[in-house]
C-alpha cells in the first residue's frame, strides 16, 4: 500500500554522513530480550486499525491480528484467530470457528459478536481499506465462538480476512469514542504486544511490549520488547546494525547490502515480492494531461539499466502485477525507445530543438533505490529538453501533495492488501471523486466497468479474471498510458545473527513478526 514513505536537496547530497556530534552518541545495545527495527520512515500514519493503510502495517500486524493468515507456502488462508471455516457452494455464505481463550489487550473477551462489530464498524468507516469488505452484506454471530458472513456476490473470503489492512478484529467497546482514544497511541488488539509508549516524529518513534495472556503464550525464549527507530539515512542504519544498536533493518541499499553478506554477526535475507515500484502521471493537468507526453515518457524509461543500478534488489516487471498472483502478464517486459519518445514528444510540441518540458516528481525520503531511479531518469531527460526536478519528502507530505493534485509524476510503492491483485486496480486506477491512492487521477469509464468484475471473477472463474487483468493492463499502461511500472522490489533484509526464526511473507511486506523470532545470546 502504500506507498513508500530531505525533505532538501542538502539532506541528499549529505545522505550517509554523519557529524561528529552523532559519532559520539552512545547508545544502549539492543540486549537478548529488545527487537530494535530500524525503518527509513515515519511508522504510524493512523492508530485507528478500521482505517489504518501505510506504513503503520510493521507494527501493527504484531499488535492486531485478523481471522486468517496468508501462508506464502501453500499460497492459501491459514488459521488466526479462526482455527477453521467453510464455505457454501456458491461461494456467498461463509463459517468461521473462532479461537478460544483469546482476551482483547482491554481485558475482554474475543469472540463472535467482537468479530462482527469490529469489521462492521470497519465497513461503516467507508476508509480506503474497507473495500475488502464490499461484497459482505451480512455478519452474523452464531455462538461465542462461530461466526457467519452473507455475501452479495462469491469472494474468497478466507483470503480476503487475511489482509494485511482492514482486517483486524479489535475491541470496539474499548472507549466511547474509539476514533480519538486510538488517535492518542492506544490499541485494543489480540496480538501478542501492546503499545508501551509512541513519540510522534521522534527517531524512537515507538516501543511495544508484551501482552502477557497473549494465546500464543510465552513458554519459550522471545522478544518482550519490541522498538521500532525512525533513520532515514542509509549508512546510520547500517552503523547501528553494526553496533548492535539496531536488530533488523528493512532495507539498506545494493552496496551495503552486499559489504553485510560478507561481515560476521550479520545476516542476510533475498527474496522476491509482491511490491512495485510506480511511476504514476497526472493525467488531469499539466503537460502530462497529454497522452503523447505521458507514452514518451514510458518509452524514455532505461527499465534494463534500473536493474543493474539496483544491483539484485529489484527485479523486471511485466505489466502491473506481480508474478506469483492472477493477473500477472509474463510477456510484457517493458523497453526503453528513445527514438519513439523523441517521436511523441515533437507532435506534442517538445523535445529537442522545440519547447522545454520541466516536470515535477516527488518519492520517498529516505529511499536509496528510489533516489537511484530518479536520478537516472533526469540523466535520460535532460538529452530531450526535459528537466526532471525530483523531490524526495516524507511519505505523509508526498501524499498530502499528491491529493491535491500537486506534481507531474509521483513514485511510490504498491503492495496488495491481500494476495490478490485487485488492489492496484480498484484503489490506484478506478475513477473516484475523492483523491486517495487513486494519484493518476484517471477517469475511465470502460477500465472502471472492468474493474468491477474482478472480485467475483477471481472467485468464479480464475481465467476469466486472468483476461480482464490482461485486458486492464493493456489499456492503463499502452492506451492511457496513466502509469509505469518500472520494476518489481526484491526484498534484502539485513539482521544479527542472534535473530532467529526469521523469514519473509509477501503478504505482509516489510512486518518482521517478532513472537514468530528465537532471540539466541
């Protein structure tokens, strides 16, 4: 989701430096018990779980929990807080049997009639998230421990439970108003912490501990300690990890990432993932509000020379979805053509000996690959009287100025809610009054109608959805133009090798899930 989250241009030039006076902090080491993540950007963009859809999804898959999990393994549902489910034969009536025993972090129980009111207060949010309840018409709680949903129309509904947002089953009766008690860094989840302190916009912006009735119990060696440090410069995290400061860090770049593979003390993790890299163009104003603009700037995209910059951190993208989920197009690898951009450019007026293009792009702050693709993308330009002012900001301002519509071309991040890939259709590309993630700003009637099929069809009939999603990326990405997706993040993770018991799940990206660790001296 979302959308990666200095702020000047000197913050850039001076990115892996530090100053005497930082060298000399002395800092307390991460000890057995403390998991210390060090993440490039601000963690919690929204407390409230029944809207929450940024970065906040790292700590909060370790405080809330959903009725299922994705298992990246046999690529289906697992169980959570349902232990089992069943589904009617066609698809539009759904049981869950709940887990037992299991207290909310206020002291109260969890069970069916918590589970319908949590996602129903959810639903009523009308939040980007709660989309994945769309086709549920009904909840119904049978029992204390059994729970039933009347659907519109069939879902995989056991998949849709195990999203990464909107999920969560969380206390509702925790305050009167709950909006505002979550607003002050409160939680009322299952999970096996609970917030012990948050500092808005601190470096040590927040720190979790255990919930000791926690269902899964603490009979063996774990982390009861949980803190999550906000560092944007690349070098300072990878010095703290190197100090022992810092027990995993999400992403560090290709260069360090390869000096960790060969330091003692330090593991590394690759794996693929169900992340894009995108490159969005307003196609409501301004020169991008010109096809022929917007299908030369896709074309003057070097695709193949990003991934030898990212140097095993990214890999190609064919089309908008991932491999590994319906809907991924295998035989649409991207080329960079500088003779057919120079083409378009001049009947739209630009390009060499015409009229100069200056063009606006904000990215993430903090973000080393994304830095690198911009960089080299202004390089590519400038040759065809392009000038590419590239602003890198916090993702919480990037965001704030995306909505209203305020540069050429934006690039962030995109990840599925859940291991379906209607998310980038249905939130980045559908039509929409109210500007959220939909940063194209695209309005087209036929790509919105087949949008709208797309979560029966999934459910239904997997090669009818297979020719819409083909059908969909032919028309956003060639007719309209409105986007481009330059490539497909490879995770490297970059820990101590005391961590034990870690591994990577696409569904859930960037969440290390701490109970899931083995803390070894």
């Amino acid at each position: 989701m979302r959308r990666r989250l200095i702020a000047a241009a000197l913050a850039l030039l001076l990115a892996g430096c530090s100053t005497p006076q930082a060298r000399q902090e002395r800092r307390p080491l991460a000890k057995e018990s403390t998991f210390v993540y060090v993440a490039s950007l601000d963690v919690v963009t929204d407390w409230d779980p029944a809207t929450s859809y940024s970065n906040e999804i790292i700590a909060m898959q370790n405080i809330y929990e959903s009725l299922t999990t994705y298992n990246p393994v046999t690529k289906k549902a697992g169980p959570r807080l349902a232990t089992s489910w069943r589904t009617s034969s066609d698809g539009r009536t759904w049981t869950f049997t709940l887990r037992s025993g299991v207290t909310f972090h206020t002291g109260r129980p969890m069970d069916a009639a918590a589970v319908k009111a949590s996602i129903e207060r959810t639903m009523r949010s009308k939040s980007g998230p709660s989309y994945i309840w769309d086709a549920v018409e009904a909840i119904r709680a049978d029992d204390p421990l059994t729970v039933t949903f009347r659907l519109k129309y069939a879902v995989p509904l056991d998949l849709v439970a195990s999203s990464g947002y909107a999920a969560y089953i969380y206390d509702t009766a925790a305050a009167p108003d709950l909006k505002k008690w979550f607003e002050s860094g409160r939680d009322a989840g299952t999970g096996p912490y609970t917030v012990a302190g948050w500092r808005k916009g601190k470096s040590d912006e927040l720190t979790l501990k255990a919930y000791r009735p926690y269902w899964g119990g603490w009979d063996r060696p774990h982390y009861t300690t949980v803190k999550y440090t906000v560092v944007p410069d690349t070098q300072e995290r990878w010095r703290r990890l190197q100090r022992g400061e810092a027990s995993f860090a999400h992403r560090l770049n290709p260069s360090l990432y390869r000096r960790a593979s060969r330091t003692p003390g330090v593991r590394t993790a690759a794996m693929p993932s169900f992340q894009t890299a995108m490159l969005l163009f307003n196609t409501a104003a301004g020169p991008t509000a010109d096809v022929r603009v917007r299908r030369a700037l896709a074309k003057a995209v070097d695709y193949s020379g990003t991934l030898r910059a990212l140097r095993g951190a990214a890999s190609p993208a064919t089309g908008i979805v991932p491999e590994g989920l319906t809907g991924h197009v295998a035989d649409r690898t991207p080329r960079q053509d500088l003779q057919g951009a120079t083409r378009l450019l001049a009947r739209a007026g630009y390009g060499p000996g015409r009229r100069p293009l200056r063009l606006t792009l904000t990215y993430a702050q903090g973000d080393a690959d994304q830095r690198v693709f911009v960089q080299r993308l202004a390089a590519t330009l400038k040759p065809l009287n392009i000038t590419l002012m590239g602003r890198a900001m916090p993702w919480e301002e990037q965001w704030d100025r995306g909505k209203r519509r305020g540069q050429h071309i934006l690039l962030m991040y995109w990840w599925p809610d859940y291991a379906d890939a209607y998310s980038w259709f249905g939130n980045v590309f559908r039509s929409a009054e109210t500007v959220d993630f939909n940063l194209t700003y695209l309005k087209d009637r036929e790509a919105d109608a087949l949008i709208d099929t797309l979560p029966e069809l999934t459910a239904t009939d997997r090669a009818a959805a297979q020719k819409a999603y083909a059908k969909l990326a032919r028309r956003l990405l060639d007719v309209q133009a409105a986007a481009v997706v330059p490539w497909v993040v490879t995770y490297q993770r970059v820990y101590l090798n005391g961590v034990q018991g870690y591994s990577d799940n696409p569904a859930y990206p960037d969440v290390v899930f701490v109970h899931d660790l083995r803390p070894v001296g």
